[in-house]
C-alpha cells in the first residue's frame, strides 16, 4: 500500500495549526508565549531546579531559559534564587505564588478545551484516536520509538509500536508520556 505523502502532508500541517490554536496562547489571558507556559508548567514539577537542568529538559540553551524566566520574573511568576551550595553562581529558580495560580488558571482552560475537543469526537471513535495520538507522539518524540533512515531511495521511518497489538501500542505510548513528564 503507498503512502500519499501529499494527504499526510497536508493532514500534518493542519494539525499544527489546530494545536497552535489550541495552545496556551489561545486560552493564557496572561500573554505568555507556549514556551513560556511550558516552563512555567515544569516549574511547578521542579521547584528549586538549577536553570541548566530546566534549559536541558526544555530543549533550549541556557541562555535562552535565561531570557524567558527574565521574562516570567517581570510578570512575577518566578524568581531566581542564587545557589547556596558549592557552586554559589548556580541559580535556582522558583515559582511564586502567582505563578502557581496562573498555571492552576492555564490547566484548568487546557481541560475545558479538551472536553470540547473530545467532544466532538464521536464516543466509539474516542479510544482509537487516544491511541493514534500516542502513537504520533511516540513518533515525534527525541529518542522515541520511531527511527527516520535515509538512503539512495529516499527517506523511511521504521517504529517500534508497529510490531505491538493495538492495546499493546496504547499502552506503552501511555508509559513513555508518563516517564517524559
């Protein structure tokens, strides 16, 4: 069976415009970007963490976390503390009180888009897409189950979860968005 990578194209542009309508963005009456409400979210995980280890999990350089807690400290959602310990130049950062009720505000809007979202989908069809969506994000993963290889024929992407049964797939998708967050 051929892929049409035209249609899959297509489809995958479309759900990067929705997500990007559907983002913290959207819903955030605070005006912080997707990154920063991500930041913020791993904040409240993390409290106490060095800028290092937020900038590692975030993707970003610490240069860059450095510039967007800027940012969060100017609206009062963070702070940055000086380390204590033997490297007094490491800097913590913590998550205010006002940053804890902004986060509480973003996932409470993120549910009620959600419920929306699900909504919609006709309630047969729900477990098999929960599952596709797992699927996906496996794929998209750093590291994850799905490895892209290139060769004089072109592209290919080979995925763990393909050799698994459905419920097989469901499940460890479940078990790596677990782990990641």
């Amino acid at each position: 069976m051929a892929m049409n990578l035209q249609a899959w194209t297509e489809e995958l542009e479309q759900l990067a415009r929705a997500l990007g309508r559907t983002g913290p963005d959207e819903v955030c009456c605070e005006g912080m970007t997707p990154r920063q409400c991500s930041i913020l979210r791993t904040l409240v995980e993390k409290q106490g963490a060095r800028i290092s280890d937020l900038a590692a999990e975030s993707g970003i350089t610490p240069s860059a976390m450095t510039r967007v807690l800027e940012k969060l400290e100017k609206q009062q959602l963070a702070q940055r503390v000086r380390g204590r310990g033997e490297d007094g130049r490491a800097a913590m950062v913590a998550i205010t009180a006002r940053g804890r009720e902004t986060c509480r505000s973003i996932d409470r809007l993120m549910q009620q888009r959600t419920r929306a979202i699900v909504g919609a989908i006709p309630e047969g069809f729900r477990e098999r897409v929960l599952a596709c969506l797992r699927m996906l994000n496996a794929a998209l993963a750093p590291g994850g189950c799905c490895q892209i290889t290139e060769d004089a024929n072109g592209a290919s992407v080979s995925c763990g979860l393909t050799q698994l049964e459905p419920a097989e797939q469901a499940r460890k998708g479940t078990q790596r968005n677990a782990k990641r967050r």
